[in-house]
C-alpha cells in the first residue's frame, strides 16, 4: 500500500486517535471519547478510510476532544452515550449494509472480515438519543457502480436518524473491484473529508450548547 499523504500526526493507539480499542479500553476512556469513528470491513479498505477519516477528525479537534477508532463488533452501544459526533462506515454491499449473507459471500471471495455482526446490527442497538449527537457517514464501492444508486453510507444514515442522531451527510470513497485496493488519492480524501465534517459537527454543536 501507497504511504499516504495526509500528516498521519500521531501513532495510533498512542495520541488522541484510539484505534481499534477492546471493550476495556474504551471503558477506560469513556467520559473523554467525544468522537467515535466507528466501522465494518470485510477485505480491509473500510478499515483504511476508517483511520484516515478518524486522523481528519483528530486534526479538526486539535485536541480538544480525544477521538476513538473501533470496529463496529468491539463497541458495546451503551459506550456511545458520552459521544457527540459519531462517523460510521461500513462496505456497500447489494446496495445496502452488509447482512449475514453477503459478508459470507465476501469471505467466499477471500475476505477475512467478521462475518456475524457489523454496522447494521450495530446501530440497531444504540440507544435512542435525543438530537444531542451528530452523525455522519461513509462507505466504500467499486468505482464503476459509482452511478447506481444506494449505498451503505445512505442506508447507515437513515438507521443514525431513525436512532435519534442529527444527521450531516454521507460520503462515499472508491475502490477498483470487489477486494480493493482503493483509487489512488482516496485515503487523502477521507482524511480531509474527516476534517471537514467534524469542524462543522463542532460548530453546529457550538452553537446549539453555547460554547
Ligand atoms: C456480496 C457483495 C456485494 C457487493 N455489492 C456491491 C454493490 O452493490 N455496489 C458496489 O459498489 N460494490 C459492491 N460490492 C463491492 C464492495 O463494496 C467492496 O468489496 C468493498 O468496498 C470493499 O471494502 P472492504 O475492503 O472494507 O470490505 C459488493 C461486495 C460484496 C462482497
């Protein structure tokens, strides 16, 4: 894999991204995480926007809130109540968000990824907020379907909204077939993606809180 361009400012798990966090960790860190980037993968591209992303919206908070990185199978759903702004990505599959099914026709494949549980379960078990977090999300697709409509990131956003999640947008990264790699460029564009949506995530919730 290419190194990629974005400033990858801290070593992971070590500065205020905490990646792939076990139930503990996050534990440890609840109270502080106020951003959680959440994902699904099944052959590992998710997985890559899913870090750039979380590095965007680490440069976006410079700081100022620490930001967790986790897959969607490692995050108990109470632990999302002390989160503000929760990104969600996951691999479209069929369309939609992979399902049973179509993770097993993945790993059919040669993917790797878990096969039982990912985003949709996942958000189907959030507890219900009350318009006080914010969510975005992402997905990746095979760049020639680009023109066909549905997509994970959409289908993640109307489970968010139906969970009582302000929703902001949804955004999709490209890959060039069923296993990857990704387009060239797409990680930078996730990193910057990230950033910009957690500065209006932080300004919008600013606003609503008074500080
Ligand atoms: C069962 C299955 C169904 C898929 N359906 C779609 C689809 O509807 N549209 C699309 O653009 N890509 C589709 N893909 C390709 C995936 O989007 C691609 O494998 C994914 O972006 C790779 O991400 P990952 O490495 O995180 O698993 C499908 C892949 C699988 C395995």
């Amino acid at each position: 894999m290419t190194t990629p361009n974005h400033p990858l400012r801290v070593p992971v798990q070590q500065g205020p991204v905490y990646a792939d966090l076990d139930l503990a960790d996050l534990g440890a860190a609840e109270g502080r995480v106020s951003a959680l980037v959440v994902h699904e993968s099944s052959f590992g591209n998710t997985r890559t926007i899913a870090m750039a992303v979380a590095e965007g919206v680490a440069a976006a908070l410079e700081g100022d809130a620490s930001v967790a990185l986790a897959a969607a199978n490692r995050v108990e759903p109470e632990m999302t109540q002390s989160v503000r702004m929760l990104l969600v990505g996951a691999p479209t599959h069929a369309f939609a968000l992979p399902r049973q099914s179509t993770r097993e026709d993945a790993v059919r494949q040669g993917a790797t990824g878990p096969v039982m549980s990912g985003v949709r379960e996942w958000i189907g078990t959030l507890p219900v907020r009350s318009r006080d977090a914010m969510a975005a999300t992402f997905d990746t697709r095979v760049e020639l379907m680009r023109h066909l409509p549905g997509s994970a990131a959409t289908s993640a956003l109307k489970q968010l909204g139906r969970h009582g999640y302000r929703t902001v947008e949804h955004e999709s990264f490209y890959v060039t077939g069923t296993p990857g790699p990704l387009l060239p460029g797409e990680e930078e564009r996730a990193y910057a993606w990230g950033r910009r949506v957690a500065t209006e995530m932080r300004a919008a919730l600013a606003a609503r809180t008074g500080r």
